[in-house]
C-alpha cells in the first residue's frame, strides 16, 4: 500500500463537485425566475388583451394591415388602405349600390329599344334616368323604394302580363 499523498490530489474533483453544487443552484434560480415571470404575464394576458383592443393606435395599424392585405390579395382597390372594417363595407355597399344602378339604366334602355319603343320615349327615359345614376348613397335608397311603393306607380308590379 502506497501512503505517499501528494499536495492537490483531490482538489480538482472538490472543485468539479463545488462547481457542479453551485451551477444547480444557479440553474434552479434561473428557471424559477423565467416560470415566475411567464406565470405572471399569463395572469396579466388579458389585461394586455384589454389595453390593447382599446387602443384606437393599435386598431388603427390593425386596419391598415388588414386593408394592404386585401390589397395585396386584389380584393380591394389602393386606395382602401387604412379604411376601418365599417369604411371598406360601406363603400362596397356605395360600390355596388352604384353597379346595380348603371345596370338597371342599361337593362331599362335594352327593353325600350328591343320593344320598338319610340325613339323619344327612349330619350325621355334616358334623360330621367340619368341624373339619378350619381350623387345618391346606398344609405338612402329607401327613397325610390318608397317612390316606387306610391300609388302611382304601384300599378307596375300588380299588372298582369299582356302577350
């Protein structure tokens, strides 16, 4: 048996166990610090939520995203952009309230035309219709329905069809 000890013998593997001791430690600090902080914006995840859908900034950028998006899809046109939900949907409405407008004037000018309505009638038409083809909003179109709905004109609808 060898009773030589020699100076240091041992000090490293001290050292390694020292080391490895304190590095968990440090390491069980770090996770609980992370956990404690992730726990905390859990619970905090709906007032940020909150604070976040309040902010007309926010909603705002949000908007202005959802629009290039649209664009960028050919959806909408350019200069949609930055329009809130409720502005894209009323224009579409103003949109195709206008469309259908410019359709019915079309299809009332074809039936004239194709039913050998005289060519002064045409142009009477033409001329009444017209004027109505811009400046009225989709909002408002309760004002020929309700013109149309007047007894003068209700007739229209009721007569039977003469062949």
């Amino acid at each position: 048996m060898n009773n030589n000890v020699h100076l240091g013998d041992g000090m490293l593997d001290g050292a390694k166990a020292d080391i490895n001791n304190r590095a968990k430690g440090l390491i069980k600090i770090g996770i609980d610090a992370i956990f404690d902080y992730i726990e905390g914006k859990v619970q905090d995840f709906p007032k940020i939520i909150e604070q976040l859908h309040n902010s007309t900034e926010i909603e705002q950028e949000i908007a202005a995203l959802w629009s290039e998006h649209l664009f960028e899809e050919g959806l909408v046109p350019k200069g949609y952009n930055g329009l809130s939900d409720n502005h894209l949907i009323s224009n579409f409405h103003q949109e195709g309230y206008l469309d259908g407008l410019y359709i019915g004037y079309i299809l009332a000018m074809m039936a004239l035309a194709d039913n050998d309505t005289p060519a002064d009638i045409i142009l009477s038409a033409r001329d009444y219709i017209r004027p109505n083809l811009i400046g009225h909003r989709y909002d408002d179109r309760d004002e020929f329905i309700g013109r149309y709905k007047d007894e003068k004109y209700s007739w229209i609808d009721k007569a039977r069809e003469t062949n």
